[in-house]
C-alpha cells in the first residue's frame, strides 16, 4: 500500500524539468505569474487621479531622491565671493525649475503613451530627470539658495502639455520630447556659460545633465519622433523663456 501510494505520488508530482522557464522579457507571449496579475488590476479614474496629485506632491513638496550620486568633482574648492554666489543660486534654481517642469512633462506624456517601448523609455528618461531635480535641489541648498515660487504653476502647465501631446499619438509626443530636449541642451550649454568660473560643483552638475539631455533626445528619436512645426517650435522656445527669466527672480 506505502509503495501504491509512493507511486501514486511520483506520477502526481509535475515535471519541473519539462516546466516552460518565466521569460521576462517584455512583449513576449510567456510572462512571469506576477506580471498577468498586476496586467489584470484595473485602475479607475479617481485612483488614477490620486496615483498623479500624489507624483504631484512628492515633485513639489518632497525632497527629490537620486539613484546617481552628485557628479564629483575631485580636489578642494575654491568658495565664491557673494556675488558669484548669488548669480549661481538664479541659475541653478532655473534649472531646478525646468527639472520640475520635465518630471511633469514625463508623467503627462506616460500617461497618454500607447505603445510599452514608448512608455518606458519615458519612465526611464524620467528617472533620471529625478537625478537633476535632486542634483540642482542639493546644489541650491549647499549654495543657500531656495526653489522658485512658481514651480507648482511650471508642474502643472508642462503636465497639461505632456498630456496633450501624447493625445495626439506616440509619434508626436516623441517628437514633443526630442525638441525639448534639444532646447534644453541649448539652455544647458547658454548656462554653463553664464556660471561663475570657480563654481565647478554646478558645472559638474550642468555638464552631465547636458549628457542626459542630449541622450533623451536621441532616444526619442530613435523610437520615431516626428519634426514639429517651426511654429510649435517657436512656442515652445517662447514658453521656456517666460519660465527662465521669471524663475531667475522668482
Ligand atoms: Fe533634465
Ligand atoms: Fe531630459
């Protein structure tokens, strides 16, 4: 009987060797257990709109966390003189401004986005957009500084955008992303002339950010982006100098 039910057991038993392996690739047809299910979870409106106030809050009201450490600059620092100081503080605290504009961007964008590979090549340029919004939010604290008054009206005019150029297909809205980035690229290399030559630890800074940006860009363009209209373009250019200049003061 103890054999029988050995037996019994032993042909019960699955055959783990012949067991097709969790291929966790994205796209492919097999896909781990915990995939299917959290594919299956169906959120609504109103969790959605908790999930995106709640990104909200933590752009705008949370220190930013960075998965990269602060680009090191090697040897001892000269200090700067008050002045060099506060015209430091203006322009990182723009840049700290337009990080807060791209993270909304980003999370408009991904919200719109249909095609996976678009999705997460944006959630990945969006991580790293955290990297500099916690690279200039720490750099302007070391300098004394603080963050621009206006960011919450910048979060909420770029994510207006980046919603609505998503709306209007992957295409679009990679093409949204590659003129952006190159505009900011452009910024970058305006504002790493107009630093102060002694402030080396916001031109390290700076300086992989212009990296980042240059690769965002040629992501985007990679999956497909579209050229905008010259007229969109110009709005966009138009747009990012009101942001700029206010947040100068600001
Ligand atoms: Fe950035
Ligand atoms: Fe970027």
């Amino acid at each position: 009987m103890q054999e029988r039910r050995g037996s019994v057991q032993k042909r019960a038993a699955p055959d783990q060797s012949r067991a097709p392996l969790p291929d966790a690739r994205c796209g492919s047809r097999q896909q781990p257990l915990y995939n299917k299910r959290m594919n299956r979870r169906k959120f609504s409106f109103a969790d959605r709109l908790i999930g995106e106030i709640d990104k909200a809050i933590k752009v705008l009201g949370a220190p930013a966390k960075s998965s990269r450490e602060v680009p090191f600059v090697a040897g001892d620092l000269p200090g700067l003189a008050p002045d060099q100081a506060a015209r430091s503080v203006r322009l990182m605290r723009v840049n700290h401004a337009g990080e807060v504009a791209a993270q909304a961007l980003y999370q408009g964008q991904a919200l719109t986005a249909r095609n996976p590979q678009i999705v997460a090549a944006m959630q990945n340029a969006a991580a790293e957009e955290t990297d500099h919004l916690a690279w200039c939010e720490r750099r302007l604290a070391e300098l004394g500084g603080r963050t621009s008054v206006l960011n919450p009206l910048w979060y909420a005019g770029s994510y207006a955008i980046g919603a609505m150029a998503g709306a209007f297909g992957d295409r679009v809205s990679l093409g949204f992303v590659a003129e952006t980035e190159k505009q900011v690229e452009s910024h970058l290399h305006e504002h790493l002339g107009r630093l102060p030559e002694a402030d080396a630890r916001s031109r390290a800074i700076l300086t992989q950010m212009q990296h980042d940006e240059i690769a965002h860009g040629a992501k985007a363009s990679s999956l497909g982006a579209v050229t905008l209209p010259a007229a969109l373009q110009s709005a966009m250019r138009l747009s990012s100098r009101l942001m700029t200049r206010s947040s100068f003061w600001l």
